[in-house]
C-alpha cells in the first residue's frame, strides 16, 4: 500500500508543494510559466527518501531503521561514506539555502522514520520495512531531480533512469514489472 511518503513529510514539515520532474528534460516540470524551483524541499526530500530506500534493504539497515537507531543522525548513516557528497549536491541545487543542511536534512529524515513507522504494522519486521519503501519507491523517484546524481552517489544508476519519471499505462507496466524482480523475497515465497 502507498501512502505517498514524499507529499506527506513535505506536508508535515511545511516545505513548498515538490514538483515532478520532467521525464524527458530531468529537470523540474515547469507549469503555466512558473519559475523553476530549485527549493530545498525539492532536493533532500527525495534525496533523503531514496536513501532510506537503498539503506533499509540490507538487514543491518532495516534493523537500525526499526529501532530509530540514529534519530537526528541519520544523513551520516544512509548516505554512508558518500554524505558529505550528498549533502553538498543537494546545497549546490538549492538557491537561498540560510541554514544548515544537515541539520533540515536530519529533521526531514527523522519526519520521514515517524511517519514510517506510523504506517507498518505491529511488530513490523525488516521484511514490512523494505516492502514499504518498495511501494513507495515510484511516488518517490518521480520527485527526485536527476542532477544531484542520487543514483551514482548510492551505487544505483537505475535510480536516476527516466523510466522511473514517467506516468502512464505503460511506464507503470514497465514500473511494475521492474517492481516485481526488486521485490525481498520472503521465506513463504522461497
């Protein structure tokens, strides 16, 4: 079940609405004229959520997620040896960027473990979490602007592929099918 993680922190911390990115440009979608934005909502957001994707399908990660394990230091741990990387792509995409970014990405990362958490079930266990972000991986990519080069910073280029931007019947039947081989495998399905 998708619950649209990406719009709910975004909501819950007050950032701007995020906009999709454009599949064909990778740059954010521009409507009706509007100037593009590139806020820093629309950067660490995405950023952040397909980070704790890629983090929580190893079981060490899953296991720290479960147990909120590095609350206001989580931008260290799942961005790993690359944060300082992450950290300066999504400064340099952002314009009139006045605080911290580590300390707003933490806060964005600490939003998005509570809501999380809120929307497993009891007992949840590192099958539930991967699942959950697994779901929510398309609503996440299509928000995740392709020039802070997430997908090379966490070893995954798939994550930046314009396939993941698009909408429709048959980039979700793409989607899906990609869904379907990145699925865990559970005991029940072995």
């Amino acid at each position: 079940m998708s619950i649209h993680l990406t719009e709910t922190v975004q909501q819950n911390l007050g950032y701007a609405p995020l906009k999709k990115i454009d599949p064909n440009t990778q740059e954010v979608a521009i409507k009706d004229g509007a100037p593009d934005e590139h806020s820093f909502g629309q950067a660490a957001i995405p950023s952040i959520l397909t980070a704790f994707y890629k983090y929580v399908q190893l079981d060490e990660g899953a296991a720290s997620f479960l147990q909120n394990k590095y609350s206001n230091d989580w931008v260290n741990h799942i961005f790993g040896d690359k944060s300082e990387s992450a950290v300066a792509s999504i400064a340099t995409f952002t314009r009139d960027l006045n605080d911290d970014p580590v300390i707003l990405m933490n806060r964005i990362a600490d939003e998005v473990v509570s809501v999380t958490k809120q929307h497993l079930p009891p007992g949840a266990g590192f099958k539930d979490v991967r699942m959950f972000f697994s779901n929510e991986k398309n609503n996440i990519l299509l928000y995740l602007p392709a020039e802070l080069n997430m997908g090379g910073l966490l070893d995954d280029e798939t994550l930046d592929d314009q396939t993941n931007k698009m909408e429709g019947p048959i980039s979700s039947l793409v989607q899906s099918i990609g869904a379907a081989f990145s699925t865990p495998v559970t005991v029940e399905k072995k």
